[in-house]
C-alpha cells in the first residue's frame, strides 16, 4: 500500500513538472495580435476574446503601411501573426524592425506544407486561406501554438475551435455539392486560384499584377478576349479595387461586372449564424458566385 502511494506521488510529480516544463512558465498570460482581419478573426473565434489587427478592416493588406499610432498596438503583444510575410513586405520589414523576428509567426510557412502553396509567376501566392482546406491547417496550428502558450484555457480554446470547423466544414460539404463545381470563373484578382484549385473550379483571368499596377493596355484587351472566348456570363472583383479599368472591360466584354467578391474584407454586419466572420465572408462569395454563373 505503501509502495503504491508513493509510486502516486512520484508520477504526480513527474507529471507536474510535465506541466512545468510547456514553455510558459511564469503563467503570465500570452498576448497575440494579427496583421489581417482575417488572421484577428480566426484567433478571436479560438481564444472568445477579441484580438485586434493591425491593418484595419477594410484596406488592402497588400499595401496598407499602419499609422506610427495603428503600429503601437504590437508593444504589447508577444506574437505578431502573419498570413504571410510576403504579403505586405513592407509592412513586414517594418514588424521585423519594432519586434524580434521569432516573434512574428508565418502561418503559410509554419502551417502548411509546400505542396499547399501555388506558384504564379514564380512566386509562391500568399492567398491560400480562400482555401477552406488551407484554413483548417491554419487554425489547427493556431489552436496548438495558443495552447503551448497559455495552457490553462486549453478546454475553452479546444471547444470553440471545435464549433468553428464544424461549421467550416459544414461550408465545406455545400460547396462540394453546388453548382459553382467544375464551373469557369472570370476574377480580377490571383486570390481565387487557391479557391478553384479545391473545388475543381476553372479560375480564369487575375489580370492584376502582384504589385498592384494597373494594366496595361494588352493586358485589357486579353482579358476581354478571354471572357468573350469563355462566353462567361460575369466576371468578379473586389471593391478593394476600384478601377475604371473594370468598367472598360464590362463595356467591351459584354460580361456584367461583380464587385462583392471578397477575400480580404469581412462582413460588417452578421447575416449568418456563424460566430466567424472569416466563414460569413466566404458564405457571402459563394452567394456571389452562384449569382455570377
Ligand atoms: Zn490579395
């Protein structure tokens, strides 16, 4: 009996200083804010308390530059997540400059593997998360970087995770099975290649340059030649764009001109039940596609 108990107290032990070891070991709760609207989004759905971003709702995260007064909120933090620091490099180079870059957390590096990632051009596309797949991987590498970091909500993180991927994967299974499936798509930007490559969806077009220069006259006229070749009924962009140039190739294309599709920006106001607005924005285009077809 004795021998017993001592063999309890020795495991407990053991299996305290388990605990011990995890690398927060002060229990000082571990602070995070993310670069994108989405990232903020996705870690605010897994922790339940709000996490703030550093590019604001609504602006473009390739080429928004925070004020000195937006950047002052990484001071806190102890981690600066990141879609991927090729996305905005400026404002990465920027981060790396206020933060020691272990601090700064790469999901497409640290989360998916190189055969996730598209090569356009030679240059890895860093829009993956319009993969639902893609988001996944994401938020399960978030949910275990969170709790490696403040282990004692580890429950509460595992629940809500759990509720998100299931109505991400609720998302998953009625995209496979709607019409959008096997069908040819016209946008004005590369973030929908991640999109189509997963549900079999032929994305054509993405005329706009990584950095962000309107194109040229020979590009214009390949896109419309393109939508007229592939007598699409609509193309789709962003509003993150406003371009006469889209107006030119709704005219000469004779295609009608979508601007709601978002892969960035999230819905302001809830219109679904969904607590993620990452999914609400993905639920938004999948409305705005199937009206496109
Ligand atoms: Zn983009």
């Amino acid at each position: 009996m004795i021998k017993k108990k001592f063999i309890f107290i020795i495991s407990s032990l053991f299996i305290l200083s388990g605990c011990l070891d995890s690398e927060n070991k002060n229990n000082k709760e571990i602070t995070f804010v993310a670069s994108t609207a989405i990232v903020a989004d996705i870690i605010s759905v897994i922790t339940g308390k709000k996490i703030n971003s550093i590019i604001p709702n609504g602006f473009d995260s390739h080429t928004y530059m925070p004020s000195a007064k937006e950047l002052a909120i990484i001071d806190d933090a102890d981690y600066i997540i990141v879609p991927d620091e090729n996305l905005n490099s400026s404002l990465t180079g920027l981060l790396k400059l206020s933060k020691n870059k272990n601090q700064i957390i790469d999901l497409n590096k640290l989360a998916l593997s190189t055969d996730d990632i598209i090569i356009n051009n030679k240059n890895a596309n860093p829009h993956t998360w319009t993969s639902l797949s893609n988001m996944r991987k994401w938020s399960n590498f978030l949910l275990n970087f969170i709790i490696k970091k403040n282990n004692k909500d580890e429950k509460i993180y595992k629940e809500n995770y759990n509720i998100f991927i299931a109505e991400l994967d609720k998302l998953e299974e009625s995209i496979s099975k709607s019409s959008l499936v096997g069908k040819k798509i016209v946008v004005y930007h590369d973030a929908w290649d991640y999109f189509g490559k997963e549900y079999n969806i032929n994305i054509i077009g993405a005329i706009q340059a990584r950095n962000f220069v309107e194109p040229t006259a020979k590009e214009i006229s390949l896109i419309i030649k393109q939508i007229k070749d592939e007598n699409v009924k609509s193309f789709f962009g962003s509003e993150v764009y406003p371009s006469d140039i889209l107006d030119i190739i709704e005219r000469d294309s004779g295609a009608k001109y979508i601007s709601e599709l978002s892969d960035d920006i999230l819905p302001k106001n809830s219109n679904f039940k969904s607590k993620s607005l990452y999914l609400e924005m993905m639920q938004m285009n999948i409305n705005n596609l199937k009206k496109g077809l």
